[in-house]
C-alpha cells in the first residue's frame, strides 16, 4: 500500500518528525506513527471522494497533524487539549490536528470519526459556506458526515425534550460563539446533530444540500423560505413537535415512573400555551401597526437575519 503514497521527509517540521504528502493533504507525525499516518491519510482520501462533489477541497494544502503527546496537542487546542477533545480544525489556515489514538480517553474508536469531522469544517470554510451559516449546522454537519454518536445523541435530545431544557436558537448559538475553540461533545452538539437530521430528512438530500451549498451568496433564513420553510423559528418548531417519537422511545428504554410521566406533560402543556400567546403577540403587533399606517392591510413583512447568520468562525479553531 506504501506505493500509493508519496513520502517527503521534512527536516525542517517542528516537532522533528516525518511527513506524508498526497495532495491535497499533508500529514506530519512521529516515525513511529508512520503505520498510523498511511492510515489517516487513507480515511482522508476516501472521505474526500464521498464529499468532493459537494465541497471542492480547492487547490490549497490541508495540513493533518498527528499529536504524539497531549502538550503537543495543547499547542493547536489550548486548555482543551487534557480533556475528551480528540480534535480541532483551523479552518481558515486549511490545518487540522489530531490526538494519536492512544491519547484518546475513548481510545481508537474516535479516531477516524474526528479525522472526517475536522476534514468537514476545513470544506466548508474553503467553499465559503460558514460567512451565512449558523454555527451549530457546521456542527452538525460535521458530524453526520464524520458518522459520530448515533444513539447516544439522540437520545440525549429525548431527554433534554422530556425535561424542557432544549435550547432555543439564540441559546444554541451563544453556546458555541461563547469560545473560538472546541468544546466537548454536549447537549449543544447533540442538539445540533439532531436538528441537521431532521432538516435533511425533511428536504430531501438535494434540496438540503441546495440549500446549505447556497450559504455563500445568501443567508440562512433565506435559504429556508426558498425551501418553504417560513424561517428559523418555524424549522424549531417543527422539529421540537417531531421529536415525540423518539421521547416515547427513550422513555421505554429508560424506564418511564408516573412522576416523569406527569412532568412531560406539564411541560407540553406551557410550550403549548405559550405558543398560543406568542401567536396572539404577532396578531396584534400585527393589527396595532396596520392602525398606525405603519404596515398596509397586506404587506409581507420579511424578518432581517438573525445575528448568527453573520457569525464567521473561519479563523476560529473548531472542532
């Protein structure tokens, strides 16, 4: 397999290690990562192939560091680097470091996976698709391209909606703008992954991808109405009311009491009452400007971008 790779020896790399080239990938590791480099860049290639269609990697080298030791991680992933956190990409810089398998806390298990998340975030930024996209779908991209935590995310979700702490929009977003580097895989991540699945399963793969590869020229909002999806709040309605399948499902496996069964039930009940009143809400806010000559009886009133539609995290290190 050795010959299918071309191999450059760089004297000059910081760590004072070996480097593996297959365009448009660049691999640096220890010599005695050599076996674990081929394979990495093997995972790379063949992801690329899936995605490339979709996300040109361009012309630009993508740098892939494998970090032998968690200070040498800790140089690319600052405070995180002692954690659960495998991998970060500097999107903008087209460079991606990685811990070695067997400084995981999970072990190997991850590795690929994090391989092909990273790899996701350096396409997008290169196709310039992160300027209008909200943070959490590069999120969730992510990690539904890099195959991560299936079960377990979702019925994480189940359990956030049973106990009414799913996050709203703005909520989602300040927990990811709240730091410019990785976090560890949470209740934001699951939402995020939970909620591009949703999106792709009700599009439609091409019109999902319609869409997301639409986000350098217009925002996301407009991108869902161009989808017949009246906008952000619309899409978390929708989905919130989806998710009362797998919450049954997670109960069943969970062991559902009467007590939680009670609590479900007043906490539909608020989200439904207060879905009625924030409907009222528009309705006059809606009568009061037509009777103050602000709006006419028909006017379509298009809501601005939400501040995440402008958020740029290219030259921030993400996961």
């Amino acid at each position: 397999m050795r010959a299918l790779f071309a191999f450059a020896l760089l004297a000059g790399v910081a760590f004072g290690g070996e480097a593996l080239e297959s365009p448009p990938f660049l691999l640096k590791f220890e010599a005695t990562d050599q076996a674990l480099a081929e394979r990495s860049l093997r995972v790379l290639q063949d992801s690329l192939k899936d995605l490339r269609e979709k996300l040109p990697p361009g012309d630009d080298v993508i740098t892939v560091i494998i970090c032998h030791s968690v200070d040498e991680f800790a140089g690319y992933a600052g405070p995180f680097a002692p954690g659960r956190v495998t991998g970060i990409a500097q999107s903008g810089r087209g460079l991606i470091a990685v811990k070695a398998p067997y400084l995981a806390v999970r072990g190997a298990s991850e590795y690929e996976p994090t391989l092909r998340h990273e790899l996701v975030h350096v396409l997008l930024a290169r196709n310039g698709l992160t300027v209008n996209m909200p943070r959490w779908l590069n999120e969730g991209l992510a990690m539904t391209l890099g195959r991560e935590h299936g079960w377990s995310a979702s019925l994480r979700v189940a359990q956030m909606y049973l106990e009414g702490q799913i996050l709203t929009p703005r909520q989602l977003h300040l927990a990811f703008a709240s730091s410019g580097t990785e976090l560890e895989f949470g209740d934001a991540y699951a939402q995020s992954l939970s909620l591009t699945r949703y999106m792709r399963k009700r599009m439609g793969d091409e019109a999902f991808w319609s869409l997301v590869t639409s986000l350098d020229e217009q925002t996301f909002s407009d991108g869902l109405r161009e989808h017949d999806i009246d906008g952000i709040q619309a899409l978390w309605a929708d989905w919130q009311r989806s998710l009362w399948l797998l919450a049954i499902i997670f109960s069943a496996v969970s062991g559902f009491s009467l007590f939680q069964g009670a609590a479900f039930l007043t906490i539909w009940s608020y989200f439904r009452r207060r879905r009625r009143g924030e409907a009222k809400m528009r309705v006059w806010d809606r009568e009061e400007a037509i009777e103050d000559g602000v709006l006419e009886e028909d006017e379509y009133v298009e809501a601005g971008p939400y501040e995440w539609e402008s958020y740029n995290d290219d030259d921030e290190q993400i996961r």
